[in-house]
C-alpha cells in the first residue's frame, strides 16, 4: 500500500453511479454517454484506500433513483440521497431507507425558479425525512442559499450542503451565502461537503475553461471552515467520476487536494469520523 492509500479517508461523501442508457431530465444539464456503475465506483475506492461511499442522487436524471437503490442493497459499503418529488409517501420513503437511502437531495442548481418549501407538500416532505432520522442534502448556488436554508432550519431538519457552498468567486469569504452557511452551522444541525473544489468558478464553467482559480477558491474557503467550524460539521466527497470535468479531474487529484485543504492527518481523520457517524450510525 503507497503512502497515499495509507492516509486515506475512510470515507468518500459525495459521488454518482449510472449507467449509459439511463433516462434523464428534460432539464439536464449535460448528457452522460458512458457508465460509471457501483462496480466501477467501488473499484476505484479500493484502489485508493478508500472503503465507504455515499451516492449522491444525479442530478440529470431528476428522480429515477432505481439504479441507485438496487446497488445500495447489493453493496453495504454504501448509501445514498435520493431526489424525490415532494408528495412522495411515507411508505415509500421507509421502503427507502431500508435499501439503503439516508436522505433526500434537492438538486437546485441551474434552476431558473426555486420552489416554495415552505407550502404543504414540502412541510409534510421534511417532517418525513425528520422523523426517518434523515438530512437533506442541498446543491444550489451561494446567493441563493440563505433563503433555502431559513426555509429548512425552521422544519428542524438536518441539512449537508455540498461543494463548499457553492460560494462567490469573486468574494467567496464575504459573500452572502457563506455567511449563511455558517450561521445555519451555528444552529448545530448543519453539515459541509468540501467536495467539488474544481466546480468552484461557477455551475456554468465546465462549458469552457474561464479565468479564475477555482483551487485557491476552494482552499481559502476550507481554511476559513477549519478555523471557524472544525472537523465535526465538515465532511469530504471525491464528486466521482466528474461529470463535466471528466478529462481534467482524477480521483487521486481529489485526495490530493484534500490532504492540501488539511494538512494535518489527525483533522482529515476527525473529518472521515464525521461522515461515517453521519451516513453509517
């Protein structure tokens, strides 16, 4: 085992499993003609010392969580978040959870019209996903995140945000949606995936390489979370196999950054203890 192995996390929080012939969204945002399934994704923690996984619902394929589910049963070393519509049933949400589901996903980002959480249907969706002992994941862009966080921290749900909050380039250590992404951390039910640091120019930029420095971006962003947040409501994610950066990102990029994010290996252990309580008690 190389050094790199011997220092891995022990936990990757936020990847995607799919096949080629998956239906998607009218509103994907990219199109995937090729495969990453479970086998794919579990062979490539094991060949970087990595041993758990959490799937994270794809974005482009809306609320198809079949595939996910299935290898969810086939394989313990993983769990997943599932996009759901928002009068899906309790039933169904238990059925879920026994599979394997350890939350919902609201996958926002790009989306030109947000809806109202706070109207019937996603009161009684989160009061669900509460009572199941699930969080609700989040993606969506920082200006838009103080206003979906004061709409989830009033049901008293357990929310992760991924990709370090999806933070202003320009100011990502003074714009709006950091500081509400540290206030709802302060309310102590609040959880951030440093994951994603290539994706930090914007969720536009994979069309075309922009200007910016997307690795100083999520660097100064991961020092600021250390030093005001810890270890204990931070999480790492790989964001495996890349969509949209497929031919510039690498998996053993990503656990090079993040021992660049955090140096000290007594943190990144403190780091993966959090995800593993998080998705696996």
């Amino acid at each position: 085992m190389s050094m790199a192995e011997d220092d891995a996390p022990i936990i990757d929080c936020h990847a995607h499993i799919f096949l080629a012939d998956m239906p998607l969204s009218r509103s994907a945002w990219t199109r995937t003609e090729y495969a990453f399934t479970a086998q794919d994704y579990l062979d490539t923690l094991d060949a970087h010392g990595v041993h758990f996984g959490i799937i994270s619902g794809l974005s482009i394929a809306g609320d198809y969580n079949d595939y996910m589910i299935a290898q969810l049963r086939r394989h313990p070393r993983l769990r997943g978040t599932a996009i759901v519509a928002p009068g899906t049933d309790r039933y169904v949400l238990e059925r879920m959870r026994g599979d394997g589901v350890v939350g919902i996903r609201l996958q926002l980002a790009r989306q030109a019209q947000l809806p109202d959480f706070r109207d019937d249907e996603y009161r009684i969706l989160f009061r669900r996903v509460r009572d199941l002992g699930w969080h609700v994941h989040v993606a969506i862009e920082g200006p838009y995140l103080r206003d979906v966080l004061a709409a989830l921290n009033e049901t008293g749900v357990d929310v992760v945000i991924d990709h370090f909050g999806h933070p202003d380039p320009a100011a990502p250590l003074q714009c709006d949606g950091f500081a509400a992404m540290l206030e709802s951390i302060d309310l102590g039910r609040t959880w951030v995936k440093m994951s994603a640091g290539f994706r930090l120019l914007g969720t536009s930029a994979w069309e075309a390489p922009g200007e910016g420095d997307a690795d100083a971006i999520a660097s100064e962003v991961a020092a600021e979370l250390l030093r005001r947040v810890g270890p204990d409501r931070l999480l790492w994610g790989s964001d495996a196999p890349f969509v949209g950066y497929e031919g510039s990102v690498t998996y053993a990029q990503t656990l090079e950054r993040f021992r660049s994010w955090v140096p000290d290996p007594l943190v990144r252990a403190a780091i993966s203890r959090t995800g593993l309580k998080l998705y696996f008690a």
